[in-house]
C-alpha cells in the first residue's frame, strides 16, 4: 500500500498538470468586462488539485495516513484474479455491444458471470440470461422509447419481430 | 380561511376518480422509474407528456406531478438495496442507505426514506400551500453570489465534517468539479477541457456517468475483492412488526434530519435554477453538522438517509413554486411540465393564481394525494425491493453490473460514456483501496454547472472583486460559516495540540 500511495499521489499530481495545461486553451486569467475567462475555473481547479497531491505526498513521508503505514500490497493473488475475472468480463460485455447488441451482450454478460463466476445450474443460468434481456428490452424500447445499440446487421430480423410485439 | 376553502376544492379536484387512477398509475410508474439507475423524474415527465394531452390539463398535470413524486421516493430504492443512485436527487441517499443495507438492515433504510419522503412532502406542501407568493418574492432575492455561497456551503460541510483524509477530500471535489468543467464553457461557447481530443468529451461528462462508474462498477468490484466472496446474501428481513419497529427507530433516529431536509429542502428547491439534488446534499451535510455524532454518518446513520429524502421530496414541492408563480423552473423536470402548461394553453406566472383557480388548486390538492398515494406504493412494494436483496450475492452482483452499463448508456445514450464509465469504475477501486473518499467527486460534479456560471457571473457583477461573497447581507453570513466550516479541520488539530501540550506540561 505504501508504494501504491506515493505512486497514486504522483499520477494523480501528472492528471492535475496535464488539466492545468488543457485549460490554458482558453484564457485563465480574468478579462474586463467578461468576468473570468473561460479556462480560469478549471485551471485553478487543477491547481488545487496538484497542491493537494504535495500534501497527500508530504503525509505520506510522515506516515500519516493508513495506506502509507501499511505494508501490504494493493493487489494479492485473489484480488488480481477478481480484477481480471470481473473487470475482464466487463470490458468483453461493453466491448460485444457494438456487435451482437445491447441485449446480446448482456446475455452472454449474464451467462459468463452466472455459470463461471457463481457456478448457478444451468437452469437458473439459462433462465436469468434469456429473461433479463428480454424484459429490459421491453421496459426501454417499448415503455421509455429508449433504443439500445442493435450491433450489427445480422441481428437485424431478430429485433424486427421483437419490435412487432411492441407496435 | 379562504386558503383553506381553495385547499378542500382543490383536493376534491384531485379526489375525481380519473384523476385518482391517473395519480395511482403515476406514482407507481415514477416509483419504478426512479428506481432504474440512469432514469429520473425527468426522463418519465418528459416521456410521458405527450400521453397527458388525451385527458384534459388538470388531469394531465396532476399525473405528470403524481410522477414526479413517485420518482423522488423511487430514486432511494436503487441507492439502498443496489448501492446506485437511480437520479442526481438520491445521491447523498446512497451514503448511508448503502451501508444499512449491506448490514442488514434495508428496511430501515427503506422505512425511513419512506417516511421521510411523506413528512418532506407534506411540510412542503403546507409550505406551498400558505406561503407560495410570499416565498416566490424571496427566491428572486437570490442572485448569483447568494447560490454561489450557498454551493460553497455545500463543500465546506464535505471538508469540514468529512473526518477523512483532508487533502484526499479537497482532491476529490477539485476533481468533480473539473469534470463538470469538460464539454463546452458556457459563456464564449469555445470547446473545453476536451480530454486527449476525444470527440465523446464535447457533450460533457454526465454526472451519471461518474457516479454510476463509482458506485455500480468501482465499489461491487472492491466488494467482491474486499470480503473474498465469501459475501453471498445479506440478511435483509421483513415483517409488519419489522416495518412497525423500523418506522419507529427511523423516525427516532432521523426526526432531525427530516426536519432539516424539509425545511432546507423546500427553500433550496424555490430557488431557481437550484432543485432537489443541491438540496438533498446540502440538507445531508447540514443534518452531519448539527448530529450528535457526526462520525455515525457515512457509516448508516438512520438521518443519513432521512435528510436527502425529506430534502428531494420537500424540494421537488418546492421547485413548483417559481414554476407556477413566476414561470421561473427550478429543475430540469419542471421545465418540462413548464413546457407542457404552456402547450396546455395555460400562463405561468402571478396571475395563474387569479385567472385559473381551478388547475392551480387542483395541482396543490394533489400534491397532498400523491404525497398520501406513493407513501402506500412505496411501503407496499418494499417486500418486493428487500427480496431482491435476499438473492444470492453472485446474481446480485451481476445483475448491477448490467444496470450499470445499461443505466450509463441510457443517460447519455453514448458508447464513449459507457467506456468512461468502466475507467471512472476502475480508477475509483484503487481510489477507494487508498482511502480517497469519492462521494465529493459526485456531489461536485452534480453541483458544479451550478457553482461555476454563478461564480463567474458574480464576478462580473463585482468587477473581479471577490468581496462581494461577503459584503452582501445574504451571501456574507453563508461565505463566512462555509469558511468556518472548511477551516474546521485546522482549528480542531491546533485545539487538540494546544490541549496535548497542556496535558503535558501539567
């Protein structure tokens, strides 16, 4: 934990430069008879913001704070497997979006997690990925006429009879 | 008296059968709606309108109203039982009604945002009902500097009372409020702060976005990982006795908070341009404020919960008042029932009271029957809500996770804010395994669009000169106690040395 506060604070410390430097695009000083321009907001903002990080730094060399008293590490084994099971299905679910539809990938999403992850029997599994999808489906298309991406062609026919329940 | 009078037609107005059912089908339809991460009284107001123009304006306005109320009971229930704020309204609701629900004891929580939500609504509307063209002249003494104040108020009880890593805290709302910066400045109109020139940042970062990616991706992830999956239901219980047991513990241990949601929540809502989400987050610092034991809070504390729900309820009574008095919206819903008036044939302003008695005092009366209606909704579908807890923690678990990304997409209805929602997730479960508290990000960045424009706008007025936060009579004395608030900390460190020393040297 100690070496993930410190290395934290100094990436946190390059984000604030970086939003100092982006804001400068506009004027960040104050212009007669405008008021504050319009990267002054930000830019002070940021400011604050990487004079927080020296004190998140300074505390840090004192040993202050928790995380820089503690000598674990931010990540073990379990911790690292959960990120990449969980955070890797999660990137797979928003990535399979485009390509077999919102619903689709929220299936396989449902599937994935369900069976591997929760080891549930393959009746709830089945069950839970087919009716999730399908009554979310019905609730934001057809009630809130909000549209989820359809992903690609193919799934084109499936939609269109799902859509002639609706209208 | 001839309140009164008016008050009893009106209720009777509301009390009309078609106008019952359309109540009833309101707040339940506003109550689920508020319920669905990514989905608020906004969006079923404004989807729901052109549906209102079957059934003539009374009817149609009393339904939307009826929506809007089941929708600011509904938010808290995703806050509770998912840990994921359903509308910017119940944000400060997820900071205790979460850890009451992951202890066990969701119907608590629920209980207590119920009524909480019944006793908020209620003031207000007697609040409405007595003071409505009084409290309007008022509302217009409020400028710029005055709402800036008060938003800096609103931070300072974040720093002030926040009792977690100083620095960390203040990090954490420069970095809301930098987000709520990204998109376009609003004065010249120049693009802004587009980050590494991804074209997804033009519209801006939708708070939605941050605090789903907080609370629905970062913190699940930080929960599977912090409690080794061992975690597979948590031990929520209901029971009449229960619900009778938890009305009285949640009123016993919130009473404080609720009255100042109400009250707080109301006058914040009257202000335009403000609304119920800077008024349930105001109402939650200030009820940490004045707590006996302000460290409960966070932790779940029953008046942690009552406060934003008395708050968004009261304010959501509240920001009807500029709407119908002056034409003047007080939120992003009441512009749209705004637009529906007008579209009715109907004239918003002083003299909607005189001209058209009838709609006026039919929308007041049925502020008190849907107040009365989603109450019964609410506790009725609780059981339902505290079942969905009971399932085991590998369904729950991706079951938010879909809400999630399908919540993040709705909002904005981008698949750039679906990507930033899942880094915004990832970076907040390092943050949160660092002890960076994130609830001031989301607070900031909700808060932001509104401190930003009237910080520049006071600044205009005073010629760049800063003293004007002070020098106005409103605005001074909230300036002056924000400032006390956000130096709280270093003036405790200095008592507590100055007490060690003493000690010492004795």
């Amino acid at each position: 934990m100690r070496l993930a506060e410190i290395l934290t604070a100094g990436i946190l410390a390059l984000l604030s430069i970086y939003l100092m430097w982006k804001s400068t695009e506009l004027n960040v000083g104050y212009i007669r008879g405008e008021g504050p321009g319009g990267g002054a907001w930000p830019f002070w903002l940021a400011g604050i913001m990487l004079i927080c990080t020296g004190f998140i730094a300074f505390n840090w060399w004192r040993r202050t704070s928790p995380p820089s008293q503690s000598d674990d590490v931010l990540l073990d084994g379990y911790g690292k497997r959960t990120l990449v099971l969980v955070g890797g299905g999660l990137i797979a679910f928003i990535g399979l979006v485009n390509i077999i539809s919102m619903y689709g990938a929220m299936a396989v999403f449902l599937f994935y997690y369900l069976r591997f992850l929760g080891r549930h029997s393959w009746n709830l599994t089945l069950i839970l990925s087919l009716a999730i999808p399908t009554t979310f489906f019905f609730f934001f298309e057809g009630l809130m006429r909000i549209t989820m991406p359809k992903g690609l062609g193919f799934t084109e026919p499936f939609y269109n009879f799902l859509y002639s329940i609706i209208y | 008296m001839e309140i009164l009078g008016l008050l009893s037609d009106g209720v009777m107005v509301s009390l009309m059968p078609i106008n019952v059912m359309l109540i009833l089908i309101g707040v339940t339809l506003g109550l689920f709606i508020g319920a669905m991460p990514g989905l608020g009284s906004v969006n079923g107001v404004a989807i729901l309108l052109p549906i209102t123009f079957l059934v003539p304006p009374n009817s149609a306005i009393i339904f939307l109203a009826a929506i809007y109320y089941g929708a600011m009971y509904g938010g808290a229930i995703s806050s509770i039982t998912l840990g994921i704020p359903g509308a910017s309204t119940a944000v400060a609701t997820t900071f205790d009604g979460r850890p009451l629900a992951l202890s066990g004891r969701a119907s608590l929580a629920l209980v207590t945002a119920a009524l909480a939500s019944f006793i908020g609504g209620t003031i207000s509307n007697v609040l409405f009902t007595v003071f409505a063209p009084l409290l309007a002249t008022v509302a217009l003494i409020f400028g710029p500097p005055e709402i800036f104040a008060l938003m800096l108020l609103a931070f300072a009880t974040f720093v002030g009372l926040g009792g977690d890593d100083i620095p960390k805290t203040i990090f954490s709302i420069c970095l809301g409020l930098v987000f709520a910066a990204v998109g376009f400045d609003e004065i010249s109109g120049a693009p802004r702060l587009i980050l590494f020139d991804i074209n997804g940042f033009l519209h801006g970062i939708n708070f939605l976005v941050l605090a789903i990616g907080v609370y629905g991706i970062g913190e699940m992830i930080w929960t599977i990982e912090n409690t080794r999956g061992e975690i597979t239901t948590t031990e929520a219980k209901m029971s009449l006795k229960g619900i009778v047991r938890d009305s009285k513990e949640g009123m016993r241990r919130g009473w404080k908070g609720t009255m100042i949601g109400s009250f707080l929540g109301f006058f914040v809502g009257i202000l335009p341009a403000a609304g119920a989400t800077p008024g349930s987050l105001m109402s939650y610092g200030v009820a940490k404020l004045v707590a006996k034991n302000p460290k409960e809070f966070g932790k779940g504390h029953p008046g942690g919960v009552a406060a934003p729900e008395a708050a968004n309820n009261s304010a959501s009574t509240g920001s009807m008042l500029p709407m119908l008095t002056l034409g003047i919206p007080g939120s992003p819903t009441t512009a749209i029932l705004l637009g529906g008036m007008v579209i009715w044939g109907l004239t918003p302003g002083p003299r909607l009271f005189t001209e058209q008695p009838d709609f006026v005092w039919g929308l007041i009366g049925s502020f008190y029957i849907s107040n009365v209606f989603a109450l019964l909704v609410n506790l009725a579908f609780i059981p339902l809500f505290i079942w969905m807890l009971r399932m085991p923690f590998t369904v729950l678990a991706p079951l938010i996770f879909v809400l999630s990304v399908v919540g993040g997409y709705a909002a904005t209805q981008d698949m750039h804010d679906v990507w930033l929602m899942l880094v915004f997730g990832f970076g907040a479960f390092f943050l949160r395994k660092l002890d960076y508290p994130l609830a001031p990000a989301v607070l900031a960045i909700v808060l932001g669009p509104i401190a930003e424009p009237t910080l520049r706008q006071s600044l205009l007025l005073s010629s760049g000169d800063a003293s004007i936060f002070l020098t106005r009579p409103i605005a001074g004395p909230i300036t002056v106690i924000a400032i006390i608030l956000i130096l709280l900390p270093v003036i405790k460190a200095v008592v507590t040395r100055m007490r060690g020393s003493r000690e010492n040297a004795a």
